[in-house]
C-alpha cells in the first residue's frame, strides 16, 4: 500500500476508535441525565430541571454528530481502499509494454490490430473510398 494512503488510513482508525469512545460515553450517561431531568421536575426545582435538559439536549446533539462523523470516515475508508487497489504509474506502463512487445513478437492477431486501427482513426475519412453509382 501506498505510503500516503496507509498513513491516511492509520489516522482515519484512529480517529473513528475516538468517537466510538466517546459515543459509548455519551449514551451510557445519558439515561442518568434523563432521569436526572425527571427528578429534579418532580420535585419542583425547575432551574435545574432546565440545566439537566440543556446537557440531555447537548449529548443528543453530539451523539447525532459524531454518528455522522462516524459516516464520512466510512466513506473515506472505502475511498482510500479503492484507491489502494487501483494501479500506479508503473503498472500501466509495464503493461504498455508487455503490450507492445506482443504486438511485436507477432503474439496479437494482426486482424485486431487492424480493427484497432481503424476504430482509432474514426474521423480519418480520407482512406475510405465509396461507390455510390454501382
């Protein structure tokens, strides 16, 4: 794997262990900060209530972002796979060159070299001669 990409790759694991950490975190306390709302409502201490509701409303929201967060590190993970698996300069030159030295040692059909030829040179027309008259 390419260095860059495997560096790319080590920093996106670590990055998705944290919020997975802190996920786990936020929705194991958060029950306890539900019932801490519901507390402090029954027994009248409404300012509180509100600040408990403030936090309860705070993790919501932060579980909701650091599952989308979760996402795009998905996607960039499956993206950097992708590109891990697509050939570099050098292998497409190889096989350029394999390529050519088959052409040369007589290996390929020359009826598809023809075919190749013919479909390169589209917009040529000047080699094609037609008899309308006949």
């Amino acid at each position: 794997m390419d260095p860059v990409l495997h560096a790319e790759m080590t920093q996106l694991l670590r990055d998705e262990k944290e919020y997975v950490e802190e996920r786990t975190t936020l929705v194991r306390d958060f029950p306890t900060w539900k019932k801490r709302v519901e507390l402090a409502t029954n027994k009248g201490m409404l300012e509180l209530a509100e600040e408990a509701q403030g936090r309860v409303d705070e993790m919501h929201l932060r579980i909701s972002e650091i599952d989308i967060e979760l996402e795009m590190i998905e996607d960039k993970k499956k993206h950097l796979r992708y590109e891990s698996k697509r050939p570099s300069g050098e292998e497409l030159r190889r096989s350029s060159a394999l390529l050519n030295a088959m052409k040369e040692g007589g290996l390929i059909d020359p009826l598809e070299m023809e075919i190749e030829n013919l479909t390169n040179n589209k917009g040529n027309d000047s080699d094609l001669v037609l008899d309308f008259e006949s």
